[in-house]
C-alpha cells in the first residue's frame, strides 16, 4: 500500500517529460485530492484515482509520495 499523503509533506510530480518537487499544501474530500505547490509557485490539484494513483485530473502529472 503506497503512504497516505500529509500536509506539508515534500512529493515529487511526475510529468511524461521530467519531475518537479512540491509540497503538499492541504488535502481536501477526506484525504481523497491534495493540492500541491510547485517549486516554480504553480498550485496543481490532484485526486486519488481507483489505480490508488493520485493524478490531476487532465492526468498529465502523477504525484510520487
């Protein structure tokens, strides 16, 4: 089972041509979307998809715990 995200804990964004680092600002829907900060400042939202993936939801970034 992957780890459960928490605030303020550091992840890293997975786009199909690199990675980024973020933060996790807040979690949202009972733990079920978290709303991430780039390093670049870019806030992106991501929800937990049935793969137990959080992904945003044009699903063009995967959030590695």
């Amino acid at each position: 089972m992957p780890p459960l995200p928490r605030e303020g804990a550091d992840v890293t964004i997975v786009w199909l041509g690199g990675t980024e680092q973020g933060v996790i600002e807040r979690l949202e829907d009972g733990g079920r979307a978290a709303v991430v900060v780039t390093e670049a400042g870019e806030v992106l939202r991501f929800v937990l998809m049935a793969s137990a993936d959080y992904l945003t939801v044009d699903r063009s970034a995967r959030l590695r715990l």
